[in-house]
C-alpha cells in the first residue's frame, strides 16, 4: 500500500503511490539501464517522478543513483566488474513511495571483445564492440609477442591469453589485458607446461584451460581477478588437442578435439 501522510479523522489521507514493481536491469558500460512498471495506485496526485537506486552489498543502496519521468532509468558511473542490484521509487506531491523489490542482480561491463589471430603469428590485438555493427578495430595494446594457437578466456574486466606457439616452441606464457585501459598485456603466470591448441572457458571468476599439443587431460584454472600460476582442477576423460570450450556462470563444457 502506498504510503498516507495526512488527513482528517472520518477521511481518506493524502497518499504517496505504492511501489513500482517488475523492476528489469540491463547492465552497460560502468551503467544500467533500470526499466520497472509504474503502479497502479498513484495516491491521491498523480506520480511527478521515479528514482532508482544501485546497491552493491544488497542493503545500503547509495552505489549510485538517478531519476527520471518514466522507465527505464539510467544510473551511471558504476564498477565494472562488481555486481550490484536496483531499487525504484515512486513520488507525487504528498511523498515517496515505499522501495520496489530489489532488482536480479546485474554486473556492469565493457561490451567488447578482443582476439589475434588464430593461425597467422601476430602479436596485434583487435575489438569488436557487441553494442554496434562494423569493422573490427585496434584495441590499442599488444601481446608481449608474436604468437599463434594461444587459448583466450575473459571476465567483465580482463581478457587472459595462454600458452601458444612462439619462436619455434610451445610456450606456457600466461598474460592479460584491462578491458578499460587499453594498454599491452600484462604478466599473469604459467601454464604447468608449455602447450598451445588449449580449450579455454570462463565465468566471471575463473578461467579454465584445457587438454592441448601433445594431446594431453590436463585441466587447470585461474582466479581471473588475480595473478598467478596455474592450480590443477582435474582431468578431461580423453587427452586432446583442438578442444571448443563452452560455459555458463555454473558450467563449463569441452567438446570435440583431436587426439
């Protein structure tokens, strides 16, 4: 029910609305754009605005705000890489609506992806950015080397490039890149041994690599938010090269290969 702040014993008060309701985030660039269903019972003056709020620990919601007529909101000027939720509120003339129901919980990224090539050696890193069409374009930092048949993997904030071919040899070289500098990659560890045709997948957490030349089980992952060397996770059930790697938040599939 919306809130009453006022009237005269025998008489309705004078109500805020009650709560917007359906509250649906979508996650951008340090942004979210919160869209919610006004409600029904505006009170006793028609609704004058919303504010939508962000919270990134579920309680205290002052991570960011904005207001706004109608759906959707736009809160700026979030973290990338930190997950939060939202909350609407609904105003008239006579107050402020009791809080929406929190939001599912989104995490605001940088909407691109970048790779070099596959089977011609190159260190040069490109982008593409999923919010438009066109060309791919230079992300504007390289590999520390020229190399081929290295594995990828990412995170809202990093993209991580392991092992490969370089110079002759396999390499157990892993490094990464910030989404949001755009400078040279940096030093993340090793591989347990030098290998390139890794499978790779990732959730927002870990990275995983695995099998590769010579056809090998080794499974082994990475903390993405931090550095180092690689910790065993397991074994594929067939030593293999040429892997696909496919993941959720909660699963991680390797398929297919040569053995």
């Amino acid at each position: 029910m919306a809130r009453r702040n006022g009237g005269f014993i025998g008489t309705d008060g004078l109500d805020a609305p009650d709560p917007p309701t359906a509250i649906t985030p979508t996650a951008g660039n340090t942004q979210v754009s919160v869209a919610f269903t006004a409600p029904t019972d505006a009170g006793t003056s028609a609704i004058t605005g919303f504010v939508a709020q962000v919270s990134t620990d579920g309680t205290d919601y002052s991570a960011g705000s904005n207001t706004g007529t109608s759906s959707p909101i736009v809160v700026s000027s979030l973290t990338n890489g930190t997950a939060a939720t939202a909350k609407v509120w609904a105003i008239n003339a006579y107050g402020t609506s009791s809080p929406s129901d929190a939001s599912a919980s989104f995490t605001p990224a940088l909407s691109i992806a970048i790779f070099n090539g596959y089977d011609g050696s190159t260190e040069t890193m490109e982008q593409i950015d999923f919010s438009t069409r066109g060309n791919s374009t230079s992300f504007g930092g390289d590999l520390s080397q020229a190399k081929i048949h290295n594995s990828f993997w990412g995170s809202a904030t990093r993209a991580v490039s392991a092992g490969g071919y370089a110079g002759g040899n396999n390499i157990d070289t892993v490094e990464y890149f910030t989404f949001a500098s755009a400078s040279n990659a940096a030093d993340f560890g090793n591989l347990s041994d030098a290998r390139r045709f890794t499978g790779a997948l990732a959730n927002n957490t870990r990275g995983i690599v695995g099998g590769g030349f010579t056809a090998q089980n080794t499974i082994e992952y990475f903390t993405t938010a931090s550095t180092g060397n690689a910790t065993d996770f397991g074994d594929l059930t067939v030593a293999r090269y040429y892997a696909s790697g496919v993941s959720s938040p909660t699963r991680g599939l390797f398929m297919g290969g040569d053995d």
